[in-house]
C-alpha cells in the first residue's frame, strides 16, 4: 500500500527561508560574474600585452633577415672581402626527439660530439636555440635530408677573404654575427653592414612551422667599399717583407706604400700576419697592425727635417760646410759620436753620410720651440686622421721640458717616438716639394691638397740629399733599384726596454721615394729586432724598398727614368750612426 507523505508536515521544510538571504546568493553569483568578465576584460582588451608575449612565444617568433654584407674591393675592382651563403642550424627543443635514431648522424655532420647536441637540446622551456652558426652549404643539404622534426635551418652570410694573410690587417674579420671586429671591417662597419630584414614564423597545432604568415621586411644590402689598396702592390710588398723578417731572423716587419699624388695607401702589411678565413688561436702579435700600432725612436730618418729647418731658417745652405772632427760632441755632459768619424762634411754630405755631430751642429743654431713647431706641424706626437682602431701619435714632449742634451739626441731621432705610417706621411713633404698631404685608404682620383710646411726650394735641395744617400758613399746603396732613380734615409734605433735600451735588439728601417725628380711612390719599410748579426737600416730594410719600389712602379705604369743599370754595390753601405 503507498503511503503519501506530507513535506508541509517537516517542521525544515515548513519553515520559511529569509529574503536577505537568497538575494546575497545572488548577489554574490552576480558578483563573481561581474569579476569574471571584468578580468576577461582586461586579460584580451585593457591589459593584454603580457598575455599576448606569453603566447606568442610558445607559437610565434620574429627571426631577422641578415642583409648581404658590401664587398671589399681594391682599386681595381678585385675583391678583397666578400659575403657567401652559409646556412645555420636552430632547432627547437621541445620538438625534437631526442633519441632519435638520425641523431648520432646530426651530430658527425655537425662535427660536435652527440653529448654536447643533445646537451644543446635538453632544455624543453627554450624556444629556439642555435646548434651551430654558419654551415657550409653541402653539409646544410645532407642535414636537410634527415628531416629530424624541430631542426631548421636560417640562411645568413659568411665572409671570406681571397687574398689571405697579405691583406688581413688592412682588411681585418668579421664575428659569426657578420659584425666588424678588425680592420677596415670595422672601421667601416656601419656602412658595409646594411640593413637587416625580418620574417614571422609560427607553429600550427601539429607543431609544424609556417612561415610568411605577413609580409615579409627584405633585408637591404651594404654597398661595396672600394679601397685605394692595389692587391698587386699590396702582396708583393708583403711576400717581399716576409722574405726579409725570415732571412734576418726578425720578430716582425712592416711596410707601407703611398701614393704621392693622391695620399692613397697602395699597400700597409704586416709580418707575422694571419688568415683571416682560419682565425683559430690567434694571437696578439698576429693581429697587431705594426704599421699603426707600433711606435719607435726613428733615428736618422729625422736628420733631413733638421737640414729642411735650418735651410728654411737661413743658418745653412747645402753646401755649408760643418766641422765634424773628430766625430763626437760633448752636451751636458754627455758625448755624441758618429759612427764612422769624418773632417769636414758640407751639409749634404751629413746627410749622406748620416753624421749624427753634423746634424746636432745643425739643430743647436735653432731654438727648442722652432724644433718642436716643425714636428709638431709634420704631424708626430699626433693622433694620424686615419680610420683604423688603434692607430698612435707616438710621443712628442713639450719644448719647455727639453734640456740641451735632448734637444741634440732629438735631431737625430732619440726622444721622441713616430710610426712607420706617420713617418711615411712626413716624408710626402719631401715628395711634394714641401707640402704636407693627407692619407687616405679609399680609392681616390683627386690629387691631395696639401699643407706647406718648408719652402719648395729647400724640399727639393733636401730631395736631392737624400738621392746621395742612396748613391755610392751613401748609407743606404742597397736601396738603389733597376730603372729608377730613388732617394731615401736609412734609420737604426736600439729597442727601449723599461726605463733604458735593450742590450743587441734594434729596429731598421728605411723611407724613401721614387722616381726621385718627380716622385710618384713613397715605401717605408721597418724590420724589428733582427737576430742574425746583421741590423743596419741599410742592410736589412733597404733591400725590401727597392724590390718593392721597383715592382710598384712597373704596375703603376711608370716609365724609367735611368738608361743604365744604378751601380749596385755587393759590399755592405756606410753604416749610419745611431
């Protein structure tokens, strides 16, 4: 039998719920809602951005487009850098499989132990990670084939360099984000970089990338940089240098090639260099540009400023004759010699003979400020407007501090320290009959405007002075070359070491021009630290000029200007005094 049941009977159920109480459920209900949309609200209209970030990360990466590097190129229009296609490997790492069976195959291609791949891959949170920049093209295609899921490939540029160890430290390296680190790559770095493009990539829900999903930004290449630099010039000078530091046993050389007429650099090379497509292990002496970076006592190489001066100053005249018996001078205490001592010598003749007492007879008729003007206004103790890091100004001390002894050792090139390129630049004014001319490594077809500094009659007189010094008698007659009248000053200096001369280390070094009646080319050349017993400006560094003078000018299409062979001597020239 069913027994009905009464629930108005249930004293609960009879009994009657508050009104307050139902609406504050509601209310609440209502409440909750209200933040519910409210935070829906700022999640995807107010305050969006970080959520945006966080999602397009785990779907959606902007990768750059590197843009083609611009080409090095010579005068000529030979390339010196340029940029290849070299395909880099990223992956990401929550796509891969670790234990995939082509792992160990991805690995040997990539020429890196399967540990360190897979250690490269472990970490699951990361998106993208590189596994290895810049790959050659054939091992990027036998990658590609293996088809492991979450490696990809980027395409970006790598630079190679065709002339090798002759150019490197005119040209320097790029890094593997193709960004300057050396040299003209560098120092011209924003103008070859230009512009880098970009492209979305993103992954569909499979985790299979898609990309262009927008237009893509095309990346704007870097104009080509043409150099004054002649590549011919440019490895002759340095395979003759080279010779010349491995047949002295000599811890480096440098030489550099100007242009007279324009202020071009033709050549500036270094020994030891290195390559810049293989930049393993290099070492600081590899990739220091000596030609900049290195300064020195220049020694005799400064006695033809003096005779310029002292002509320029009306105390002497070429053919003024100076007593330099018995071939030493006390100053202060302190005694010059000359090295070979001679009677009377006429101007001319102390500077083919490179006599240091004549030169210091010479230098104490002027006043410590005339001096210090004139080398100041060549440019030593200055920083060269060139646009290489690490060029120097060398060392050039305020006039006032000079004591006389200084005065006298400084006009003959001890107290004070220089370049080769700053030297080779201070002889222009002797090439271009007494104008000072700025240098410049970009290819110019404009003549060099140029800043007087001695008078044209006395840089001529001076000019054939030191077409003496080349001729027999004269201290530099290795310097003489085939063809070409050439005229120059040779420069030996012992080495500095702490607070005095190091005991049989000296530097050589030899500048000089050609053709010497109007001269087209200046080559400086210096030898460091030679060790085979032989050590004079005139035997080690003179020869280096002439092959160098010689070659440059059959290349620049200069004709003879001597019918005879020069006479060559086989004995060692007169050794200068230092």
């Amino acid at each position: 039998m069913s027994r009905s049941i009464n629930y108005a009977s249930s004293p609960l159920l009879a009994s009657k719920t508050p009104v307050w109480r139902s609406k504050f459920i509601v209310a609440g209900l209502a409440l909750a809602f209200a933040g519910l949309a409210g935070r829906a609200a700022y999640v995807q209209v107010i305050g969006n951005d970080f959520f945006k970030r966080q999602g397009e990360v785990r779907f959606a990466r902007n990768l750059e487009l590197p843009a083609n590097r611009g080409r090095v190129l010579d005068r000529n229009g030979l390339i010196l850098a340029s940029s290849v296609v070299a395909q880099s490997i990223w992956a990401i790492p929550e796509d891969v499989e670790k234990n995939h069976p082509k792992m160990r195959e991805l690995a040997r291609l990539l020429d890196m132990p399967l540990a360190d791949l897979r250690k490269r891959l472990a970490d699951n949170d990361k998106t993208f990670v590189w596994v290895k920049r810049q790959v050659d093209e054939p091992i990027a295609q036998k990658i590609a084939a293996l088809d492991i899921k979450g490696i990809y490939q980027r395409r970006e540029y790598k630079r190679r360099y065709p002339e090798g160890e002759a150019t490197a430290h005119v040209v320097g390296f790029t890094n593997v984000e193709d960004r300057g680190q050396e040299g003209v790559e560098l120092a011209f770095q924003s103008q070859l970089a230009g512009k880098a493009g970009s492209r979305r990539v993103i992954k569909d829900r499979l985790g299979r990338v898609v990309e262009d999903v927008q237009d893509v930004v095309p990346p704007v290449d870097g104009p080509d940089l043409a150099l004054s630099i002649d590549s011919k010039v440019q490895y002759f000078a340095w395979q003759k240098l080279r010779q010349a530091v491995l047949q002295h046993k000599a811890k480096a050389g440098s030489v550099i090639v100007l242009d007279t007429i324009t202020g071009e650099v033709l050549a500036l090379a270094n020994y030891p260099s290195y390559d810049p497509n293989l930049r393993r292990n290099l070492s600081g002496e590899q990739l220091r540009n000596r030609v900049l970076t290195d300064t020195f006592e220049p020694g005799s190489t400064m006695k033809p400023f003096i005779a310029a001066l002292a002509l320029d100053k009306g105390l002497v005249k070429p053919t003024t004759p100076i007593q330099t018996a018995p071939g030493r001078i006390t100053i202060g205490g302190s005694t010059i010699r000359d090295t070979h001592p001679k009677d009377v010598l006429t101007v001319a003749e102390v500077i083919q003979k490179s006599s240091n007492v004549g030169t210091v007879k010479m230098a104490m008729q002027m006043s410590p400020r005339e001096m210090w003007e004139m080398y100041a206004q060549v440019g030593f103790g200055q920083k060269p407007q060139v646009p290489f890091p690490g060029a120097v100004a060398g060392r050039l001390r305020p006039y006032k501090s000079w004591r006389p002894i200084e005065q006298a050792t400084m006009s003959y090139g001890y107290g004070l320290s220089v370049s080769i390129y700053q030297l080779a630049q201070a002889y222009t004014i002797f090439a271009r009959d007494g104008e000072l001319i700025p240098l410049t490594l970009l290819k110019s077809d404009t003549p060099a405007q140029g800043v007087r500094v001695f008078s044209e009659r006395n840089a001529r007189a001076v000019r054939d002075m030191l077409a003496l010094a080349a001729q027999p008698g004269g201290s530099a007659t290795r310097a003489q070359t085939m063809g070409y009248s050439v005229g120059g000053k040779t420069g030996t200096a012992r080495k500095q070491e702490g607070d005095g001369y190091a005991e049989g280390k000296y530097r050589g070094f030899f500048v000089g021009m050609a053709p010497i009646e109007q001269p087209r080319i200046i080559v400086a050349v210096m030898i460091d630290e030679p060790t085979d017993g032989k050590f004079y400006g005139g035997v080690v560094a003179a020869p280096v000029f002439s092959e160098t003078v010689q070659e440059t000018l059959r290349i620049l299409g200069v004709q003879p200007d001597m019918n005879v062979k020069p006479q060559i001597v086989t004995t060692d020239p007169v050794e200068e005094s230092f």
